[in-house]
C-alpha cells in the first residue's frame, strides 16, 4: 500500500514543487524588473512573459495531478482496509466512521492540502535565496523571521494537541450517535423511545460544540501571535529598506523590488497557520487508518491447501480465553457429521457466539483446533474457508441496491425460479426482486430484513451453514418456516438459537453453560435426561400457552 501511495504522489509532488519554484522565480523577475525600472527592464519582463504561461500550465498540471492522486490513495487504502477489516480478530469501532472521516481527509489532502503546503515551503526560500543576491542582510532577516514563525507554529501545535484530540472523539461520538439514531426512527417511534434518544443525541452536540469552543478560545492567542509575527516582520522590512534607500545603499526603484519580494513571501506563511492545524488533523486521520490496518488480523493463506474430505465440522478440545482474564469457552469437543443440523444452546452469555465464531474462523481459539472434513481450518486458504461455509451473524444487514443484487451478490448463475422459490418458502413477497431495499434495508421491516439475509446466506450454496440466531426477530409462524426450512436445508447446519422449536429439528444438541459443554445428544435423549434443555423447553412451552 505504501507503494501504491508513494507511486501515486511523486509525480503530483514533483509538480507541485516546480510550481512553487517558478512562483517564486517568477516574483523574483517581477522584483527584478521594478528594481531596474530607471534602466532597462526589458530583459526582465521578456523572462517574466516566458516564465508565466509556464507557470500556469504546471500549476494546472500539478492541480490534475493532485486530484488524481487523492483518487488514487483512497483506493489504494480501501483495498487495505477491504483485506484487513474482515480478518480483524477485535472489533473496530472507529471503522464505519473512517471512510467519511479519516479516509475523506486523507484523500483531500493531494487535492486541496498538498500544493498550499508546498508552496508554503518552497517559494519563501526560492524568495529568500534570489533576495541573498541583491540584499544578504534582509535575506538573513527574513530567514530569521521565517524560524521564529516556524518555531511559534510548532509551540502552538504542542499547546493544543489534546484540544484537538478531544475534538476529533467528539466527532467520531456524533458520527455513530447520528447513524444510531437514524437508523432506528422506526424502533424508536414504535417503542416510544425517541425523546430519550434525542436527548442522548442532543447531548453529543453539546460535547462537541463544547470541545470546538475550547479549541478556538485556546488557538486564538496563537493565531493572533502568528499575526502579529508576519506583521512585525513587515514593519521590519520596511524599516530596513527606508534605511537602506537613506543610506543611499538602495534606490527607491530597489526597495520597490524588496517590497514585491516581501509581499509575496508572506502570502504563503500566513497560509501556514492554516495548514498547520489542518496537518495536524490529517495526521489524526491517518494516525487511525493506521491503528486500524495495524489491528492483528487473522493469518491467512493465499494458496490452496489440501481440501476437505467431506463437509463434517469437528472440535478438538477447544478453549478461548476472555480479554481480560477468565475464560470465555473451555475444553470444547465434538463433533458435527456432515449433512448433520446441530443446535447450540444455552443462557445468555453461556459463549454459544463465541464458539460459533471459532467454527466460523473469524477467530482463533486459545487452544484446541477446528477441523473441516478432517482439514485444520488454519490451514485452509481465504479462498478455501469462505467458499467452505456461509456465515450468517445477528447483526447481518443488508446492502443499499436492489433485492435481486443483495440475494445474488452479483452470481449469473442464480435464477429467478430458485429465488422465488426460496422466497416464497420464507413467506417474503414475489415482486420485491428489483426494488431497493434503502439505507441499511429500511424499505422492509427488521423480520423481512432477517429472512432476506437468511436467503443470502442459503444461495451462497456453501456446504457448512452457520447460522447465529436465524429466528431470533421472527413471529412464531414465520420462525416455524424458517425451522422447517433449515430442517430439510442439504448441508451441514450448526444453529445457535434461543428457540427450543428450532433446537428440536435438530439432529444433534449442545448445551453450554458458562462456556462449557454440559451436555450433548439427540433433542428427545436431551429432554428425556431432564437438565437445561429440558427446563429451557417446558419454559418455552408454557410460554406459548
């Protein structure tokens, strides 16, 4: 990725630099010209006619090519952040945020930060170098002052670091405050729930408008030091040039030309208090794009490995510890026959997900081993793991296209009659293939979104299914379809449910209880031996009624 980065700027750098030298080189002429106005400034203004077209066509050369590059690094890092964010082995709250903030910033920066920031370096000493050549004293002043300048920039950017990062958690706050917030209208209004929301939210707005504040009441004295800096520096210019003409060391046509100088020298710098802040907030930005992409991530292979013999799933003895102390599953064993439906079962927090996640190798146990058809998992490739199981969590959403585009993924090989098919078997209408399901599927409700990622999961044609919670948003008919669905699915079918109508199809049962498995067995040999599942279903039964 770095190369990809650098491959894409050099040439946009390259640009931009010889830009700011002719700007400066072109200044100098002007200086040179209104210098020797008494004589013959033909020669002058002859270079200064050349040198301007030339600069205008490298600026705009440089312009195309900063846009391109901006282009060019933000799909260099979203191919990053597309291999890492799935193999990531913790979740990263920061990533839906990223490519609004941090990746948006990122790609501005050829475009809009880059060119300024250049100048803003190169042209005062391009300036400062041909001033050395009429004048060396003034040459030595401005530099002096240029470092002073510097010198208060870097002094303010230590000062208000801390402002700055409490800004930047108050945006991310209000980013996933404001997503939350639209993407649950409909729960809320229904739940009566709004007003607490809108407070909730209203109470991030007031963080952040407090933290901006705090921000500009601190920045200001250093934006105003700054000012008064380039100001002095000013003052100083003209007191040495009314000097030097006095002392009759320079004509009036000479200071005329220092003056030139010193006006296009100070243009740039007084930008750079501008770009200071927002350099330090695109170092923010890539500061999280690179914690991100750093995140350990699961070792996967790029090659092939020797391929499953058949599609069981087995566990060998594993454990998971809990990130800060504990364990989340301990000494998991089993077995899962290939064209076998295993329910997993248990209380809340009993670790049904987590060892789901382990046979899905979204993770990697603290010990013991997963087997696909008697292959390690860690040994299969990325190629290999994702066409050798279909995966389908709580949180599963859907994409902003149509139906069709979300059920198929872009497949040819997937036809209207198996869609329909599979969707009148999930009790979904027959004519919403080519509409679009909106913002994160809001055109359905939150059972028809979960049926139609269901659906999604089944025509991936996987032979391993794993499947957390298929009924959990579901009324008790429909959650029966889908039960009787799964039930008669070909394939190997690991379920995590809460639903003892669910668990009861099931060839086998396991029941975890604070992340151990207490029990496994067929669901009537389970329901005979009494035990949790046995509770769990006379409870649910004696709910139903």
């Amino acid at each position: 990725m770095k190369f990809e980065m650098a491959k894409a700027l050099a040439p946009a750098l390259l640009l931009m630099a010889l830009a700011a030298v002719l700007d400066g080189v072109c200044a100098l002429l002007l200086a040179a010209a209104v210098a020797n106005w008494q004589q013959n400034p033909g020669h002058w203004l002859g270079l200064l006619a050349l040198a301007t077209p030339l600069l205008l066509a490298v600026q705009y050369a440089a312009a195309t090519r900063g846009f391109f590059a901006g282009g060019a690094v933000m799909s260099a890092l979203l191919r990053a952040l597309f291999r890492r964010l799935p193999r990531a082995l913790s979740p990263q709250e920061q990533a839906p945020g990223l490519l609004a903030g941090a990746i948006g910033q990122t790609m501005s920066a050829p475009a809009h930060l880059l060119a300024p920031l250049v100048g803003a370096i190169v042209t005062p000493l391009v300036l400062i170098a041909g001033l050395a050549c009429l004048s060396p004293g003034a040459a030595l002043m401005l530099l002096a002052a240029c470092a002073l300048l510097v010198l208060v920039l870097r002094g303010s950017a230590v000062r208000l670091h801390r402002r700055e990062r409490e800004l930047g958690e108050a945006n991310q706050s209000i980013e996933g405050a404001l997503m939350q917030f639209a993407r649950h209208q409909a729960l809320l209004r229904f739940g009566y729930g709004q007003a607490a929301a809108a407070e909730a939210l209203t109470q991030r707005l007031d963080d952040h408008h407090r933290a901006h504040a705090a921000l500009l009441r601190q920045s200001l004295p250093y934006h105003l030091l700054f000012s008064a800096g380039l100001q002095l520096t000013l003052l100083a210019a003209l007191w040495f040039g009314a000097h030097e003409v006095l002392a009759q060391r320079l004509n009036a046509a000479q200071w005329l030309g220092l003056m030139i100088v010193l006006a296009r020298l100070l243009e740039p710098l007084l930008q750079l208090s501008h770009l200071d802040q927002a350099l330090r907030q695109l170092k923010s930005a890539w500061a999280q794009l690179r914690q991100t992409l750093a995140s350990p991530a699961l070792p996967l292979s790029e090659r092939d490995g020797a391929a499953p013999q058949d599609d069981g799933i087995a566990l060998e003895t594993l454990s998971l510890a809990a990130a800060h102390g504990g364990w989340r599953l301990r000494e998991i064993g089993g077995t899962c026959a290939a064209g076998e439906m295993l329910a997993i079962v248990g209380p809340s927090g009993a670790g049904k997900s987590s060892l789901l996640s382990l046979m899905a190798r979204t993770e990697d146990p603290t010990a013991g081993r997963v087997f696909y058809g008697g292959r390690d998992v860690r040994a299969l490739s990325a190629r290999q793991l994702a066409s050798g199981r279909g995966v389908m969590w709580q949180d599963n959403r859907l994409l902003r296209g149509s139906v069709r585009w979300n059920l198929t993924q872009g497949r040819t090989d997937i036809g209207d009659e198996r869609l329909l098919a599979l969707l009148a078997a999930l009790d979904l209408p027959l004519d919403v293939l080519e509409e679009e399901v909106g913002s994160d599927g809001d055109r359905f409700s939150g059972g028809q979104k979960q049926r139609l990622c269901l659906a999604r999961t089944l025509l991936q044609g996987a032979p391993r299914l794993l499947l957390d919670e298929p009924g959990a948003s579901l009324d008790r008919r429909n959650a029966e379809r889908v039960a009787a669905l799964l039930a008669g699915w070909p394939g190997t079918r690991v379920v995590v449910t809460h639903d003892p109508a669910l668990a009861c199809r099931a060839d086998r049962v396991w029941v975890l209880e604070g992340g151990r498995l207490t029990a496994a067995g067929s669901p009537d040999a389970l329901r005979e031996a009494g035990g949790w599942f046995a509770r769990f279903c006379q409870a649910k039964m004696t709910g139903d009624r």
